[in-house]
C-alpha cells in the first residue's frame, strides 16, 4: 500500500532530522569547572595526579595556590559527572587528584579490577589543569599520557609520565624526569638534572648543574652546559656543548655516538674504554695518552691529562663513535684529528 503524503514525510524527517542539526545541538555538553585557591607554605610541595590532558604550573610569590581543573566530557561520559578532582590540604602540602568513580586509572584502564582483568575498561575524560603555586615550593607531577608545562620554579621538581610532552623553563630546583617516550625539552635550568626515560627526544638548553641521562635508544641534544654530564645508553645518541667544565663527564653507550663540545682551553683528565670498533676523533692532540694494545693497533684508548688536567672524561663504548670538539674551527672540522693521525 503506497504511503500517503504525510507519513511519507514525517519518515523522511526522522531520517533527515539528525544531519542537518546544527553543530551546537549535537555538541556534548560543556566542560566541567573545579577550581580554588588554598594556603600553602612557601617550601610546602604540590603533588598531582592526572592520566590525560594537560597540567600548565606558573609561579608567583604568595603563599597560596591558585588551581583550576578542567573536566572535559566524553562519548562516555556526556556530562563528566563520574570524575572527581579531590583535595587534600594541610599547611605544607597540596595533593590534587583526577579519580573516576569506577575506580582509578590503573585498574581500570589497563589491568585488574574487582570484576578481574579489563583491557580499557573506560574512557576517562582529559582533565586541563592551570596551577599557580609559591615560586619556593616544590612540584611532584604523577601522570601518564598529559602535555605538561612548568615555568619559573625555584623549588624541586619531579615528573612521573608515560608519554606526554615536558616542557621546563627557568627552574632554579633540581629536575627529576622518569619517562617512556615523552619529548622533553629544559631550558634556563639552574639545578642538577636527572632523566631517565627509554626513547624520548631530549632538548636542554642553558643548564648550570650536572646532568645525568639514562636511556635505551632516546637523543640528547644539550647546548650551553654548565657543569657535568653522566649519560647512559643503547644505542641513543648525544651532542653536548659546554660552556665550562666544572664537573666529572661520563659516557657509557653500546652503540650510540657522543659528540662533545668543550672550550678550547679546558682542561682535563681523559680516561677511555673501547673495543677495537670505537672511534674517537678531537680537536684536542690526544697523542701522547695514546695507549695501544700489543697485540691488536686497532685498540686504542686514551689515559691522561689534557690541557694541564681537570676533571675526568671517561668514555666507554663497545661500537659506538665519539668526538671531542673544540668550541670554533678544529682539526676534526676539516680533516683527520690529532687522535687519528696518532694512531
């Protein structure tokens, strides 16, 4: 029986309705705002938890903290109800956390819960988080997979994360990073840096302090370093320039090059422990702490002072490649280095 006009119309309505909605009503509904300003001592510490979004840290010289978390909804959560941000006060700490009633991130999204194992049980909305907190006091971030930004810090900071971007600037504290993947980028740092992290592309720039670097295959690219360096490796690489050496340089990688910068008149004691497979080209004349082997010439390492001595360089690989640099035009510029030619 053929449809009259009127039904036929109405069908077609239903059909059609849905796609010529405007975008504001198919729009989920709006974010959710928690936000609050609480005292805090100025060598008092912040802690917070996230899994994904954003956590930006300014500083001013109050004692208080200024904090908002934005809560943004999801297909799963439309209103963003079931995420909480709880708060915990006393004189010398602040512990802000994103919690979903069903339970938290780590049980829930990847492992066991009380109903057993769950492969992405939920989909937890992104939390943006803005702080402002006293310039003095120190930060622990705990985190998973959340851009993170933190500016003009004096006191010590920790970053816990699986893969979120990090970006630190004017941090007068030590520095902490325990990472997977995260690209991490530091500059104007006063204070030692530690980071250890399996592949993440590092950027520093301005660092007084000693900087210590773990990591399987990640690159480390670090300008203007004022101070010492300890970096481990796989097969990552590092190009590393200092304007002073005032501290020991340690570089232990399997397979990775090291590239280091040093001004021309630095001083130091070098120390070296290569297989036959390891190269070193330098600026520097390394031929009178040239030592071979007996047996085998094309094992060569180094023992002794350079330039009247200084702190120890001691470099150790298996098949990588190093170079030692002279701040402007070297011989390892241009042709073979000192090291070479004594070989």
């Amino acid at each position: 029986m053929p449809l009259s006009r009127s039904l036929l119309c109405s069908v077609l309505a239903c059909v059609l309705l849905p796609l010529v909605l405007s975008p504001a009503a198919l729009a989920q509904a709006p974010a959710r705002t928690v936000s609050n300003t609480v005292p805090l001592a100025a060598d008092g510490e912040v802690k917070v938890g996230n899994h994904e979004g954003s956590i930006t840290v300014s500083t001013w010289d109050r004692d208080q903290v200024q904090y908002e978390a934005e809560i943004m909804p999801t297909d799963e959560d439309p209103n963003a109800e079931k995420v909480t941000i709880q708060s915990r006060v006393t004189n010398d700490r602040l512990r802000l956390a994103t919690k979903h009633e069903e339970g938290d991130d780590e049980s829930v999204v990847f492992g066991f819960d009380e109903d057993g194992f769950r492969w992405g049980g939920i989909n937890i909305p992104a939390v943006h988080y803005t702080i402002k907190m006293p310039r003095t006091a120190s930060l622990v971030l705990d985190d998973h997979e959340s851009t993170i930004d933190v500016t003009g810090l004096a006191g010590d900071l920790r970053i816990d994360t699986h893969e979120g971007r990090i970006s630190v600037a004017e941090q007068r504290g030590s520095v902490t990073i325990d990472s997977h993947e995260s690209p991490i980028s530091i500059a104007d740092q006063t204070g030692d840096v530690r980071i250890d992290t399996h592949e993440g592309r590092m950027e520093l720039r301005r660092v007084t302090g000693r900087l210590s670097v773990e990591t399987h295959d990640g690159d480390l690219t670090a300008r203007k370093v004022d101070g010492g360096l300890r970096f481990e490796s796989h097969d990552g690489a590092a190009r590393v320039s200092f304007t002073s050496l005032s501290h020991s340089v340690s570089a232990n990688t399997h397979d990775g090059d090291v590239t280091m910068t040093l001004p021309p008149n630095a001083g130091f004691d070098l120390d070296t422990d290569f297989d036959d497979d390891v190269d070193l080209r330098s600026g520097f004349d390394l031929r009178p702490i040239r030592i071979a082997d007996d047996e085998d010439d094309d094992e060569v390492n180094y023992r002794g002072d350079v330039n009247g001595g200084g702190p120890e360089i001691h470099l150790e690989s298996q098949d990588g490649d190093f170079v030692i640099r002279t701040a402007g035009p070297s011989p390892s510029d241009s042709g073979p280095s000192s090291a070479q030619q004594g070989r």
